[in-house]
C-alpha cells in the first residue's frame, strides 16, 4: 500500500520531464556513437557537433534531474539520484575541460553511462526520504559530488594512460593511441584533475564537519574515515608527482586505489544503508 501511494506521488513529475530524459539520453548517446566512429576511424572528429549534442544532452539532463531530485524545497538523493548527479558533473567536466584539453574521447564511455543512469532514473521507484533544504547541506553535497566526479574522470584518465603506456612498449602504434594524445599530454591532464578534485576533495570535507551534526555519527563513520583515507591517498600521490616525478604505472596504481576508496565511501554505503539494510 505505501508503495502504491510512493508511485501515485511520483508519477505525475516522472511524466512531466519524460520528453527532457529521452532527449538527454538519445543527445548522449548520439555523441558517445560519433566519437566511437572517430576512434574507430570511421568517421571525422567533429569536436563542434560532438559539444553541440553533450550540451543539449546536459541542459535536458539538467531539467530532468532537477525534478528527480525534489529541488528547490527538498533533496531526494538516494543512491540512484547521486549516480545521475555524478554522471551530470562528470559530463559538464568533459565538456568544459574539452575547450583545453583532449578530454572528448572519454564521451565515448561516460556519455552513455550518463544516458543509462537517468533513464533508470526516471523509471525506477525512488524509495528514500526528501531532505529538508538547507544551503550549507546542498553545498557540501554538491561540492563533494564534484570531486567524486573529477576522481572518476582522472581514473578513466588513467585507464586509458595505462592502456597508451602498454602500447608504446609493445610498439603497437595503431588503434587506440594513434587517435590520443601524446603520453605527456595525457600525464599532464591526468594530474591536473587529480589536483582539482584534491581541492574540491578538501572543501567538501570541511564543509562536511561545518554543516552536518557529527561526521562521525552512526551511518557516516564509515563514509567519512574512506574520504579521509582517500585524501591521503591522492595527497601522498600529488606529492610523490611533485617531489619523486611520479609518473606512469605508479600514478595510475594510485589514482584507481583513491578512487576506489571515494566509490565506496559515497555509493557503497548508499548501496548497503538504501537496498541492503532497508
């Protein structure tokens, strides 16, 4: 019965921004699919179309999320609404760090996964409990969404490093690292995320212990001791990078470990507190 009634109250807003959630997801995977045919060298780069279409595919994800989230009076964030938000930072960090950098090759994995979160998004049954709005609350959400989402960018970042070093050595220069960047390049813009999210890592810690009650509370002890372990975590890299020159294998060993720590600290307790211990 209190399922029911949680639907009939979802319902109406689920199929008010419908038409916003099938059009971010065919505007995301339309561009995933055209830099997939130029990695595959079956197709031109395009770069204009390809921010064209993230840029539609974020303003319509945008407008949908924006129900799905119960905003402006409350915040529904359970572990689903969280993933959409995530892939909606990650995709406007790709979009925004593409006017410098290379960073549109990785559309072609991270856009359809942006389209597939808000779809089940809009379709799953919500089952958390709306957060009253409170500013300092929606900030360290959103700033520590921020860093989680850089974090996952830098680890595919590193995935794909992992993957370019593996070639050179085998001297394999076609495929994937003839459409990348030079390796330095790729190096560079690896540290530079790592380096952002550490900041945006840092302010959303703090605003952790200045907004919320007790960080240490029973439900977010855990969270809380797997952000400070990932933080040292990217620290110890960061310096290694500045002081030992850090590169390669050993950057990317650390930047999966730290990101590992942040996954489970922001979705891994959401997944255990909202599916398993519900």
């Amino acid at each position: 019965m209190v399922r029911y009634l949680f639907m009939e109250l979802h319902f109406p807003s689920m199929t008010a921004f419908l038409p916003f959630t099938l059009l971010a997801a065919a505007f995301y995977i339309a561009a995933g699919t055209w830099v997939l045919l130029h990695l595959a060298r079956k197709a031109p780069a395009r770069l204009a179309l390809v921010r064209l279409l993230g840029l539609g595919a974020l303003l319509a994800h945008g407008l949908a999320l924006y129900s799905h989230l119960g905003l402006p009076a409350n915040l529904s964030l359970g572990l689903v609404e969280a993933a959409s938000l995530a892939n909606w930072l990650i995709c406007a960090f790709i979009l925004i760090a593409s006017l410098r950098h290379s960073t549109l090759n990785l559309a072609v994995l991270l856009f359809p996964l942006a389209a597939v979160t808000l779809l089940f998004n809009q379709f799953s049954l919500s089952n958390t409990f709306p957060i009253e709005g409170r500013n300092g609350l929606f900030f360290h959400i959103v700033v520590s969404l921020s860093a989680y989402s850089l974090f996952a960018l830098a680890s595919v970042q590193a995935l794909l490093l992992a993957i370019q070093n593996h070639q050179l050595k085998q001297r394999h220069m076609s495929g994937l690292i003839a459409v990348l960047p030079p390796l330095q390049t790729m190096e560079r813009l690896l540290f530079e995320l790592l380096f952002a999210g550490q900041l945006l890592l840092s302010l959303g810690i703090l605003s952790g212990f200045i907004f919320l009650d007790n960080m240490f509370a029973a439900g977010m002890a855990h969270k809380t001791l797997l952000s400070l372990a990932a933080w040292v975590v990217f620290g110890l890299l960061l310096i290694g990078r500045w002081r030992l020159g850090w590169r390669g294998l050993t950057a990317v060993r650390w930047t999966l470990g730290g990101s590992l720590l942040l996954l489970l600290a922001y979705f891994g307790s959401k997944f255990v507190l909202q599916f398993i211990l519900a």
